[in-house]
C-alpha cells in the first residue's frame, strides 16, 4: 500500500496554512478523502489508520511554531527553472503569525539601467513571495537615503535592503536599523563604518577592475595609454573598481594617463571625454566603471571623429563593466570592446533568498557577504540569454534566478 504523499503536501500548499481554520479541513481531507478502493474492511481500517497516523503527524507540523507548512513543503522540492516561480516562491514571504513580511528597498538613483533593474528585480521576487514592499529612490543624496531609512523604521519594516548612495555616510541610518531590530541588507554596494550590516549581496569590484586592465594589456598591448571615467569616489564599487584597475595598470604594464571622476554621470564622462581628446589625441583605450556613461564616451569620441569600429586601425578600446542592455547593443555594432557582466538580476535573487530563507523564520544572517562571479562580455557571447542586459524587465521572471538561488548558499 502506497500512499501519496505529494498529493498531501500540494493540497496543503493551496490553501491559506496561516489561518488555523483550513488545519481542520486539511486534516479532514487527509482522513475522509479515500483514494483507494478495497473490498476488504480489514485492509479498509488498516488504511484509515494509516491515514489518521500521517495526518496526525503532519497537523502537528504544522502547528509547529518554527515552520510553515508552506517552508516544509517547499525544503521537499526541488527547486528548478519550471517550478521555482509557481511553487517555491508562492508564500515564501508570510511569517509564522500569517502576516506578510515588510520589506523596503532603498537605492542610490534611478539613472542607470543596472539600478533600475536591482530594485525592480527584489520587488518581483518579494512581491510573488507574498511580502509587502515599499521602494525609494535617494536621488543620489545619501541624506536622503538616510532619512527614508529611518522612515521605513518608524513604519515598522522588518528587512531593508540598501544600495547605498554612500559606502559609508550611510551608517548612522543602518546603526538605527539594527537598534530598531531591523534587518539590513546590503545589495550591490559595501556598507562601511559603525553599524552591523546582517547581509551583503555583492560582485567583487577589485577583481572586475583588474579584469577591464587584463583586457586592455591582452588587446591593446603593453604600454597602451588608458584613461579612466570613475564612478563616485567613497563609494564602495568606485573605490575597489579604481584599486582593482590600478593593480592591472602596474602589474600588466599600462599607462594611465588620467582618473577622471564622472560620478556616474554620461554628461560628465562626455565632458572628460572631450577635454582628453583635446591634449591626448593618441589614447588607446577607455575605461568606465559603469557602462551607465557608455552614452557620453561615445558622443565625445564622435564629435571628436575618433569612434571607430573594433577592425579600424585607429580604433579607440572600449571597455566598460554592467553588461547592460546599451552596452550589449554598443557591442554589437562593434565600437564597445568590452562590458564585465555585473548582473543586479544576480544580487537581487541572492539578497531576496537571504529574506525568505532566514529573515522571515526570525533567523539570523550574521553578516554574511555573498560575491557574485563576473565574466566578460565581447562581440563573441553578447547575445547568450543568460546576461541580464538581454533581459527585459516587463518580462517578469529572469530564467537564471533558479540557477542563482542553488549556486549561492546563505550562510
């Protein structure tokens, strides 16, 4: 005799296990719904006590106040590209007590693609989990930042995720959080300064900034002259994307004529652009910490009739780090070299796994730092599917977010 336990568990999946009445119908059902035909009552009676066994185990489960019915049922399945969406996340976001989560994002600006993709990703995934979620934007005044932080605690949130405006100026803000007994998590950028940060979902920036200087010296040769358009200066992505190329620079024997800081702006990086053209006709390559100021590289090497295509002999080296979808598409009509894949789609799913895997059951994240690994993108893999620039956002559910979620472990 076989009983089937999937049946069981996917029966108590939809429904409402936080409201203690549907115990009483799930038990019900798993006692009265027979699905064996016998004609013999000594085998029927075996099999009702069989049943009132596994579903007097089972309601004593569920009556546990360290798991849900839904969490139990989803540590028994395997989480896949075609299951993830419809039966792992559904749920994942309601406490014990049946209340949704409250969570609150807060990011830097809204200028990029990659920024825009971080915050609208973790909404997707926490909102599909059931939890409530409020966004923001800073605006790129780390003020700000700070006082809707304190905002989102007076509110009464129980998780925040941070891209930080500044690494380290928002401190005090996540300080409050943890007096306040408010979990922080911090997504895409380091946190740095007096305060306990519970999480980090972060890309190495060091390591990206050597591999745009490996890139150059294997491409342009040693001794190429580079100019560099910097993020914002303090940080934690400008600062290590800055050290990370330097230790290219001297190690590979590059020469950097120049650091330019853009703080992440196109019009800026348009304006060193234009001003390096002017006193350096002679340059080889180009590197931008984002590909955020790819628009303005290209608009001053145009005005200045110096944006050649990758097979021109006087062609200016491009490379860049994101793997947005501009960049994808400067690649491909060939004048960007190179954008590293820094995928937010990546650090969203990781930080949002840190959520419903720990913070909802009340468990602590012991400021762990998760590290996304980097690759390069050029002309030959620009169009895999699995680069978040080639992601449309509008399409909801990333088909790499169930490989993330098993690839990186919280710990």
């Amino acid at each position: 005799m076989r009983i089937n336990y999937k049946k069981y568990v996917n029966f108590a999946k939809r429904l409402d296990i936080n409201n203690k009445k549907n115990i009483l119908s799930w038990y019900k059902h798993l006692l009265f719904h027979n699905t064996i035909n016998t004609k013999e009552d000594k085998k029927m009676a075996k099999w009702k006590q069989m049943k009132m066994i596994v579903g007097s185990i089972m309601v004593g489960a569920l009556l546990m106040p360290t798991m849900s019915i839904t969490a139990w049922a989803n540590a028994e399945t395997e989480v896949t590209v075609d299951n993830f969406e419809s039966e792992i996340l559904p749920n994942l976001a309601i406490k014990e007590d049946g209340t949704p989560l409250k969570v609150a994002i807060t990011v830097a600006e809204l200028d990029s693609e990659y920024v825009i993709a971080v915050q609208k990703y973790a909404q997707y995934l926490l909102e599909t989990a059931g939890a409530e979620v409020t966004v923001s934007s800073a605006d790129g005044d780390v003020e700000n930042q700070c006082n809707q932080i304190y905002d989102f605690i007076e509110k009464g949130v129980d998780v925040v995720l941070i891209q930080a405006a500044d690494s380290n100026a928002v401190a005090p803000a996540v300080k409050a959080c943890n007096e306040a007994g408010v979990t922080a998590i911090a997504v895409g950028r380091a946190i740095n300064g007096d305060c306990t940060v519970d999480y980090s979902a972060l890309i190495d920036d060091v390591a990206m900034g050597k591999l745009a200087a490996e890139y150059v010296a294997d491409n342009a040769g040693e001794g190429a002259t580079v100019t560099t358009m910097q993020g914002t200066l303090g940080t934690a992505s400008a600062d290590d994307r800055t050290t990370g190329f330097a230790e290219g620079v001297e190690e590979y024997g590059l020469d950097d004529i120049r650091d330019n800081p853009c703080d992440w702006s196109s019009e800026s990086s348009m304006a060193a652009m234009n001003d390096i053209l002017t006193t350096n006709e002679d340059i080889d390559a180009v590197f931008l910490h984002s590909d955020c100021m790819l628009a303005g590289v290209i608009s001053g090497l145009t005005q200045s009739e110096k944006l050649k295509t990758l097979d021109d002999p006087e062609h200016v080296m491009i490379v860049s780090i994101d793997g947005a979808a501009s960049a994808m598409d400067y690649i491909r009509q060939e004048y960007v070299d190179m954008t590293v894949d820094n995928s937010p789609l990546a650090l969203a799913t990781i930080a949002v796994k840190a959520v419903l895997t720990k913070t909802v059951k009340g468990e602590e994240l012991g400021g762990g730092v998760t590290k996304v690994n980097a690759s390069v993108i050029t002309k030959d893999n620009v169009d895999e599917a699995e680069f978040w620039g080639n992601f449309d956002l509008e399409d909801g559910y990333w088909s790499e977010t169930a490989n993330t979620w098993n690839t990186y472990a919280i710990e």
